[in-house]
C-alpha cells in the first residue's frame, strides 16, 4: 500500500486535541472504496466506532471539506485526520522469547502484519539500529512466534533452512469439531487465486494446483462444545495451507472468517482465526554458523486457546 503521512499541527484545534493532524493522500487501490475501509488498513488499530464518532465530530475533512458518512474514496483525495496519536498509532510492546547475537524471536500478536506499513518489521527497526530483517511470515490475524536476523549471513542461513525445511515449526489451532483420528497426516493440492485473495483445495492433482501437507495431533477435546485442540505441522508451506486443509476435511479454524462458518464463529463470538505459532526448533547442518541453535526448541509461554476448551 503506497500513500503519504505529512505530520503538521493545526493549531487552531491543538489545544483541544492536543495532537498532530494526519494527511493521507488516497491511492488508486483505495478509488471508490470506503473511508472507514481506507483508515483501518492503514492504522490497524482503528475500530469502527472511533471512527464513527469522529466523523459525528466532524472532525475527519476530505479535500478540506468536513464529512460526518462514511464516504466512496477517490485516488488523489487528501484526507486530514484529527484522532489522537496514541490511538492511531499505539506504542507496541512485542514480547521476545529469544534473542542472540545473531537472531531474535518475537512473539508477534494478533492484528499486526510481518511486514509492510506499521509492522512487526517497523517495529523491529525502530528498536533496533543495525540491520535486522524477518525471515518468514504469520498472516496478519495468525499469532505467534517470527524470527527476525540480526546480520546478512544469520538472514541467509535463516531462509536457506526455511526453504529446505530445516526448522520446524509448530501451530496450535482450536477448532470446530472432534477428528475421528487422535492423530494424521494429510495430503491434497491447493490452488491459490490471487485476485481473490483466497486459495481451494482438491483431494486429486488439478491444473494449477500444488501438493500440500499437514498433520496435526489432538490436544485436547470438549465433547459438550464440539471443540478440539490441535497441535498442528507442515511439511509444505502454502498461503493459508493450514487454515483452508481444515476446513476441507471439515474441522475450521474458529473465527476464521475466510474458511470458517460464520454462524459459529459468532456463536464463540471469535472474529479472528484461533491459530498461532507455538514452537520453533532447528536442524542445521554442522557447517552452518547457526548450528548451536539445534538443540533449542523456542515456545510461546502458554497453550494458547487452551482456556477457551
């Protein structure tokens, strides 16, 4: 996402305020959508109802004009923003399981994206003034545990051992429904279709379509909330392998509102896909510089979701 953040005090509104006035400038992605859309992709921790007050406020303008609706945006709009600092832009406070001189773990929360505009990785270099880059990636609403380098050879060990599957990682999901089997490894073919940012699953090859597979083991189950826990593994790493493999084989993620059911989802009242990265551990070579890690196996301080089963 491309657009400008010119940081300028109105003075006229400071003393009620008491804040900096935001000015974005709207791209051609954004042309005939919703403002409230708009504002919400670029600060992350903007609700609906903040928004909503501010525009009864009158205190959003467009091309200079105060607007009180949640308008259609065109490419080029100016938008000036009165909203106070600490709530568009909360001060992040990212755990770290780890950290060496080589490499730091982060335990990255719900609602942050990896990279990109206001980041883990923004984040990141903010606290860090020498170079420190992320070597994969959680989906914005997926939790857990990313490992970010600390200097070039530790980032290309990183994704080398990434790529041939040297580091194992471990999810823990909750989802809907008790697997028939404590335990399996799941193989299918998945196709990802860009333009709707989503991807499908086939128990056969098709054109186009990529081998995946998943295992997972049952945690924990609760017969009386048709739940279960899983410990979950991959040995192929697709966009939203895991969250749309358990849906095919019909036990969705809860609160994932892209592969899930949505009658269920608001019967949890979970509006974000329960599944987060628990546990890294390694397997290098004994040529590679990051080999002292291989008897380290990096966890999250907690089950997550276990107290919700």
């Amino acid at each position: 996402m491309v657009f400008v953040v010119i940081y300028q005090i109105d003075k006229s509104r400071f003393f009620m305020y008491n804040t900096a006035m935001k000015i974005l400038i709207v791209p051609e992605k954004y042309n005939n959508k919703k403002l409230i859309n708009y504002l919400q992709d670029t600060y992350h921790s903007l609700s609906s109802s903040t928004i909503y007050k501010t525009l009864r406020k009158k205190d959003i303008r467009i091309n200079d004009k105060r607007i009180s609706d949640n308008c259609l945006l065109k490419t080029g709009d100016e938008i000036k923003v009165y909203i106070a600092d600490d709530i568009l832009e909360p001060k992040l406070d990212i755990p770290i399981v780890y950290e060496d001189d080589n490499i730091v773990v982060f335990d990255k929360p719900v609602g942050i994206e990896v990279t990109g505009d206001n980041s883990l990785a923004t984040y990141a270099k903010k606290e860090y003034s020498s170079f420190i880059e992320p070597c994969h990636r959680l989906d914005r609403n997926t939790s857990g545990l990313v490992i970010f380098a600390k200097n070039e050879n530790s980032l290309k060990s990183l994704l080398d051992a990434f790529k041939n599957h040297l580091i194992e990682k471990h999810y823990i999901a909750l989802v809907c429904g008790i697997p028939t089997e404590k335990s399996k490894r799941l193989e299918a073919y998945l196709f990802k279709d860009a333009k709707k940012a989503m991807v499908y699953i086939s128990d056969k090859p098709l054109s186009k379509y990529q081998k995946i597979i998943t295992s997972y083991r049952i945690i924990k189950i609760n017969k009386e909330k048709n739940l279960s826990l899983l410990d979950v593994t991959l040995e192929t790493g697709r966009t939203h392998q895991i969250r749309a493999h358990l849906a095919h084989i019909g036990h969705p993620i809860i609160g994932d509102g892209k592969y899930g059911i949505n009658e269920i989802n608001k019967k949890f009242k979970e509006k974000t896909q329960l599944l987060s990265s628990y546990s890294l551990s390694f397997n290098f070579s004994n040529e590679d510089p990051l080999n002292y890690l291989n008897n380290l196996t990096f966890k999250q301080k907690n089950i997550p979701f276990s107290n919700l089963i």
